[in-house]
C-alpha cells in the first residue's frame, strides 16, 4: 500500500489520483526529484506501468505507441528535458496523437542555480512553438481541475498539452 503524503506531497497525491481516476496507467518518465512523490506512487501501484526513460523524448513515441494500443499515459519530466523532447513533439502534430506532459518547472519562482534560466524561461515558448498547449499550475488546490481539464484536452482532442508545474507549487531547490 501506499504511503501518505504530507505538506508539499499532498499535490502530488492529488496529481496521482486524478490521473487514474482518468484511466491513466502509463507513467513514463526521467527521474526527478519535482516528480518524486509521483513516480514513487506510480511504481508502488500495481495497476499501473512505469517506464523510466533515458532521456525525454523516448516518451512521447512510446506514449504515441500507447495511445494506438488503447492506453492512456502521461509523461513527466523537468522543463529542462523539454529542450529534448522539441523535434520528437512534430509527431503529435502530424500523427494527431494525445500527448499529456506535467512539467516540474525550474528556472521561475525562487530559482538558485544560473543554469536553469534559461530552459525553464524557453519551456512554455517552446511548447508553444510545437503545437503543444500550456496550462500552469501554482497553487495546490487547482492541481486536480487542471489535471482533469489538460487529460480530458489531450484525448477527447487528439492534442499535445502540456501541464507546467511551477516552483511556486513544487518548491524551489536550495543550494
């Protein structure tokens, strides 16, 4: 079973269950620690696939190859694996596939290390730029109306959306 979450976990909890409560059962992803408290719940759940990534891209074809099989998966990663993913994301585009990406934001609200400036300042242009649409979240209780409206955008659209989760909500590393 899982274990509880508390203080700045509880969004994360929120963030779990309103993704499977939307049928969600693959959690691809490149370890992060904005992620953590995600990844750790979806790899405790055995209803669910978890698939750690090399690196950010190889989640989009395969949550495109999810989507053909008749899953719904969701990719999470750092804003700065986004710069990764740029070229891959032509493929939701001409394929018309659903693509749900939750970004743990760096280089925004309290932000300490100088080289995460300038992938977290270029994620949502960047996003933008593919055809992706952005939604950010800052405050833990729009967490699962966000969640609910990016899922419910992305498959009954056949769009890439992708949910920025600022550091406002997930904290901003100390150094």
């Amino acid at each position: 079973m899982s274990k509880t979450f508390s203080g700045q976990d509880t969004w994360a909890e929120t963030l779990y269950h309103t993704l499977r409560s939307m049928d969600v059962t693959l959690f691809t992803y490149v370890p992060d620690a904005g992620h953590g408290a995600t990844i750790n719940r979806a790899i405790e759940d055995t209803q669910v696939t978890t698939v750690p990534l090399a690196t950010e891209e190889e989640g989009v074809s395969l949550l495109a190859g999810a989507h053909l099989g008749g899953a719904r998966g969701v990719l999470l990663m750092q804003s700065s694996g986004v710069g990764n993913c740029i070229n891959m994301l032509s493929l939701t585009n001409i394929g018309r596939f659903p693509l749900i990406s939750i970004v743990s934001m760096r280089g925004d609200y309290g932000e300490q290390n100088p080289w995460q400036f300038p992938m977290g300042q270029g994620t949502q242009p960047c996003l933008e730029a593919m055809g992706t649409i952005c939604s950010r979240v800052d405050n833990a209780d729009d967490v699962a109306a966000a969640t609910q409206a990016a899922v419910n955008m992305a498959y009954r659209s056949d769009q890439s959306v992708a949910l920025l989760l600022s550091q406002k909500l997930i904290g901003a590393k100390p150094f």
